[in-house]
C-alpha cells in the first residue's frame, strides 16, 4: 500500500520530470522552509529547479525505491 508520503514525493518527481516547477503548489507547502542550494522559500525552491532544468531539458529522473519510516513518540 502506498502512503501519501509516498505519493507525494512520487508526485513531486513527476512534476520535475514534467520540467513544471511552477507545480509544485501542488505537493509543497506555501510556507515552505528550504535549505542549502535548493532556495530559502518554495518560489526559490521553484527557481532553482527552473535553473536546473533550462540547461537539461530533458532531464529525467527514475524514482527507484523509497523508504518511509513513520516514528510515533
């Protein structure tokens, strides 16, 4: 059974491989928090990706096995 996790990060690398940042409203918080190289927000998270795509447009990556753990406290 997948969990949403799951269907999300799925969803989130179908969206890359659509080479469409800008939907990425649709698995990403608006009030999303980055890090790193990736952007500070979700519009720079969403430029940074653009960035990366222009020079690789037919970018695709195979999203081969995931691992969720879920720890309840």
């Amino acid at each position: 059974m997948e969990t949403t996790e799951k269907s999300v990060v799925r969803r989130f690398y179908e969206i890359v491989g659509e080479g469409r940042p800008e939907a990425l409203n649709e698995v990403c918080s608006a009030d999303l928090v980055g890090h790193a190289g990736a952007g500070s927000d979700l519009a720079d998270l969403k430029a940074s990706i653009a960035s990366f795509l222009a020079p690789f447009p037919d970018l695709a990556a195979d999203l081969v096995r995931m691992n969720v753990d879920i720890i309840v406290a």
